[in-house]
C-alpha cells in the first residue's frame, strides 16, 4: 500500500500505518509504544486549550503579563532617562562653570586653589568653554600636565585642563608625521609611534609633559644640531578667543608669521587643540657615561660637541668632576662593523651591580644617620644615585660642609657607574631628575654654526667660583645641555640667523618631602633666591643668559616692594624677545586677556602695546 501511494514513506511497519511527509500528528509517542502515561500532557493539554481561544482572549490573557511587563520596563526607561538627563545637566553645568579645584604643580612650590576647573573632552566643547569665557570675559589659563617648577599654569579664577584630550589622531608613515591631541602625553605618543617605526627627533627628561605644554614652553633635549621640540611642529590647531579656530601649517605662507609666534605662546595666545609633529625613524642610541675633571672636558668640548650627537654634562660642586653623557645612534643590523660595535658595547657595559655603584653614597648614609639615632634603610642597596641624594641632603640641606660630603660621594658614585649601554632612543634620552626641587634654567648662545665658541665653558666655570666664593649650599649636579636655534620668536634659544649654538645651563636645590621635614622647606626657598639672585645679578647680563619659561618667576611685592626688580626683568624680556608683537597678538586673538595669568600678566602687561 505504501509503494502504492507512492507520497508516504512507512515509519511503523507493525502497526500498518502510512505516515506522510507533513503528516507530523499520525506517528505515535515514545510512551505510546511503551505503553506509559505522557509526561508532557499537562503542557499539551495548555496548548491545546490556547489553541481553542478565541483572540480576545488571548489578548486577554496576554495582558496579564504584558501590562506588567512593560510597566516595570517603562519605569526602568523613565528612571534611567531622567538620570542620564541629570548627569547631562551636571556635564553641562561644569562645563559652564566647572568645579573647585586644589592643584599643586609636580614639584610641590607652587599650590592654587581654582575656582573653576574645566576638562573638555572634545573640539567642540572645548571651543564652547572658550567662547563662553571670551563672552563672559572669565578667566580659563591652561594647564598641562603640572611639571613646570613655576606657577605658569596656575590661576585662582579659572584653569582648563585638555587631560581628557589625550587621542592619538593620525599616523602618517609616507610623510613621518603625527597628529595628537594636545593632552596626549609625550610617552603615549612614542608608544603609538613604535608600531609604525617612527619615534620623535628628541625630548626633555621627563616623558610625562603633555604636548601641549611640551612645544608652549619651548621644552628641549640636548644636541648641537638638534633644535627646542617646538621646531618638531608642522600644524596646529589653535582655538582663540577672539579670532575663533585657527588651523596653522608652516607650509602655507600666510600661517608661517602666526606660527613663528603661536608655537611658543605660553598659553596666552590661544588654546592648542592638536598638534602635528614631525617625526624621525626608530632608532637605537648608544650611550656612554664617563667621568672627567674640568681641564680635560675644557681641552675636548669642541670635538665631544661635533662628534655626538646627544651631548650633556653634569657638574659636581665642590669637586673636580664632570660626568659626560654621550650618545649616538647604533650602526643598522646590516652594517659590516655591526657585530664589532655590539661586542665591544657588551665588553664595555656598567657594572650591574647597583650595591657596589652606590656604595660611597650608602657608606656616607649609615654614618650620617647613626649619631642621629635614625634606623638605616637596609634595602639602600637597590637605590639610585637620585633618590640616594635625596636621602642624604633631607639630613642637613643647607649645612655647606654636609652638601659638600654629599657631592663628594655622588662623584665616587659616578665614577663606578661608567660605562656604555645600548637601548631605544625614548629609553636613553629621558633620565631620573630626582624629587621635588627648586630649579633654575638659562638658555644663552655659546656659538654659531654648531661649533662652541667658549662661552658655555666659561659660564660653568664663573658659577663654580660664584658658589665657592659666597659658600652656597649647592647640591649636584649643575646640569648642562645644548641645542640649535629656534625659529620661534618667543623660544629662549631664538635666533635671527637660524644657526646660532645655545646652551642650557640648570640649577638646584631639592626639597624634602617627608612630614617632619615640611619646617626645612622655607628655609631651603629662601637659600635657594639667594643663590639665583647671585646668578641674576653676576652671570645673566653678562653671558645674554635667559630663564626657561617653565622656570621664570616674577617676584612677589614682598621681595620687590618699589617694583624695581620686575622693572628690570620686563626691560630684559622686552629686549631679548618681541614683546610688543607678542602683547598686540595677544590683544588681537585674546582681546578680553581671558588667556594669561598674573605671572603672563607681570612679564609682558597687557597695556604694553598700548603705551607704544
């Protein structure tokens, strides 16, 4: 029969039937054949009974869950709607006014209470901060990431912070550029770099400065033929005031005046918003650490200048020694001397042995610390150089005998820490500059043509007879570095000509940050405008010295009650950059000055322009 049909195929040949194909109801259950009561028969017989329901009522039944249903979804939806509404308020309510804030810079000298702290995190909001400020003529000084020693970043009316505006943008491998967000910070831009085989030209010592601040302050590395990092910059995106967004490029002829000025703007000219930088390719760098006493760095600076690439000297007060940081790119894996170079490298290597480099300062530290009855530190073993100086200057920092012990064991230290090492050029370039601290830096030309005339020699030399004649608590080490010139018009290390040779010549005293040293830090404040007074008033005018910006300070109406110094700093500034040009921009893309601060303000008033 089933053949005959021709449509059906047989499942159950005991019992005769013929099941079709779409016939799903006629084959029998597994409990039928087993003759077992169905377990499924009350979920069948609902089916069944649903199945006779009448669609009224089934929408009936229906609502029985679904009203519930959407009831606790719709509260759900009205509840998280109306929080999101509140916290879009709070956005919009601190983007208006921003919050209070307490901020303390890296080095812990200077400490600002801000009535308004904003932090956009996008163009556009940004751009409405700005203009909201600019129409309501509020206060809004930007902020990077906090490392500048001076209070160039603090007002007590209001700071933006570009913190949240950190993206890498673009990559260009064609044209070895990137494009980053001004918040972005200087090590996550090396790091979005490595993959594509680039890396930046050079860096200051920290990686941590956020970009913006990184080109503002004219931050530099070290290098005779190497410029300030402003000069790595291509574009800009610079949101103003007064004359909106601007987008400058150094190729376009009618931007390059604007850049000239923009690049190293001290935040006064104008937000910047992103940056396009100039990159290098990755490299490796070879770095040598060597100590020297004054004569011999004096008889070869010339050639140590010329012949490397990377150059820095550290001198040690009160001693004779000078310790040189050479550095120079490593020969490509495919270069014939390649295998030579690396073995002789190995060869040459530091001793790893941190307990033995650092044992003359550890010695030092446990006879120091025994008649003060304070327990040693056991671990001192694993400590470096800095944090060793540290230890030992908190003792007594203005004792000039003890700054002198202290010296003296740094440079033993030194002399066992010599040696070569090979690593990436982010690795080598950056370096450990020790705790909070006073720090002063000048920048003055020292040569042309990226040869030393002798000058840079002869600045060091007249401040190690300066600290010993007037017996000044100097610790070590008096750090020197060197860069080309700058086409920035406001950067230290400017010039006219383009190849001038400037030099960077820095100052210290550290500042003990452990609770029950808080009593020493006025003290060691106060010693240490002595000693940069004694600078200002016997090395600056003479040499053409210059401070850094993220190190200038004005002084306050306590230490310069008739004006008379601030007087004088403005007629220096005045003549050493175009501060007429500078204060007429300013008045030009910031006409309400929302921009600057008191420290802008002291340096370059903004009546200036007027007055001329």
């Amino acid at each position: 029969a089933g053949v005959a049909a021709g449509a059906g195929w047989r499942t159950a040949p005991h019992t005769g039937q013929v099941r079709r194909m779409w016939d799903t109801r006629r084959s029998p259950e597994m409990h039928q054949l087993l003759d077992k009561e169905d377990p499924f028969s009350y979920y069948r017989g609902k089916s069944e009974s649903f199945g006779r329901m009448t669609n009224g009522e089934r929408a009936q039944r229906g609502g029985w869950i679904g009203i519930p249903l959407a009831a606790l979804f719709g509260a759900g939806y009205y509840f998280y709607n109306e929080e999101q509404k509140k916290r879009d308020q709070m956005r919009a309510d601190v983007l208006q006014e921003g919050d209070e804030q307490i901020l303390t810079n890296w080095s812990g000298t200077h400490q600002v209470t801000t009535r308004r702290f904003m932090q956009p995190e996008s163009l556009e909001e940004l751009e409405r901060m700005v203009m909201s400020g600019h129409m309501n003529k509020t206060r809004l000084r930007i902020i990077g990431a906090g490392l500048s020693p001076n209070g160039l970043a603090h007002d007590p009316d209001g700071m933006l912070s570009l913190a949240l505006m950190d993206k890498v943008l673009f990559v260009d491998r064609a044209r070895k550029q990137v494009t980053v967000q001004a918040g972005a910070r200087v090590s996550q831009v090396l790091e979005a770099l490595r993959p594509h085989g680039l890396t930046l030209q050079n860096l200051a010592s920290i990686n941590e400065q956020q970009v913006g601040g990184f080109i503002q302050v004219s931050a530099h590395g070290s290098g005779a033929a190497l410029p300030p990092v402003d000069e790595q910059v291509v574009g800009l995106t610079l949101v103003t005031p007064g004359q909106g967004t601007l987008r400058l490029h150094k190729d376009d002829e009618e931007d390059q005046e604007l850049m000239g000025m923009c690049r190293v703007g001290l935040g006064a000219l104008g937000v910047v918003a992103d940056v396009t930088l100039q990159c290098v390719p990755y490299h490796t760098l070879v770095e040598r650490t060597w100590v020297s006493t004054e004569a011999e760095v004096e008889r070869g600076h010339k050639a140590l200048l010329s012949a490397n690439r990377h150059l820095r000297y550290m001198w040690i007060p009160y001693t004779d020694t000078v310790v040189v940081v050479a550095s120079n790119p490593a020969l490509p894996w495919y270069h014939p001397m390649r295998a030579v170079e690396m073995t002789r490298n190995a060869m040459k290597g530091a001793s790893k042995d941190a307990g033995f480099k650092t044992a003359p300062m550890r010695l030092l530290l446990d006879s120091e610390l025994a008649p003060r009855a304070i327990p040693g530190n056991g671990g001192a073993g694993a400590e470096s150089i800095a944090q060793l100086r540290d230890a030992l200057l908190r003792l007594d920092p203005l004792s000039v005998q003890h700054v002198k012990a202290v010296n003296k064991a740094e440079a033993e230290c030194w002399k066992r820490s010599e040696g070569v090492r090979e690593a990436p050029s982010e690795h080598v370039l950056g370096f450990e500059c020790g705790g909070q601290q006073w720090v002063s830096e000048v920048a003055f030309p020292a040569g042309e043509g990226g040869e030393a005339d002798g000058r840079d020699i002869a600045y060091v030399k007249s401040l190690r007879a300066l600290i010993e004649a007037t017996q000044v608590p100097a610790p070590g080490p008096i750090e020197q570095r060197w860069t080309a010139a700058s086409s920035s018009r406001m950067s230290p290390a400017h010039s006219e000509r383009g190849d001038d040779l400037f030099s960077w010549v820095g100052i210290i005293m550290y500042l003990p940050e452990a609770e029950e040293d808080q009593h020493l830090r006025p003290k060691i404040t106060k010693a240490f405008k002595a000693y940069k007074e004694s600078c200002r008033m016997g090395l600056w005018p003479t040499f053409g010295a210059h401070e850094h910006w993220a190190k200038i300070e004005a002084p306050s109406a306590a230490e310069d009650p008739d004006g008379e110094v601030l007087e004088a700093l403005q007629a220096r500034l005045a003549e050493r950059f175009p501060a007429e040009d500078f204060v007429a921009l300013r008045k030009r893309l910031d006409p309400h000055n929302i921009l600057a601060n008191n420290l802008v303000n002291s340096l370059f008033p903004p009546a200036a322009a007027a007055s001329k």
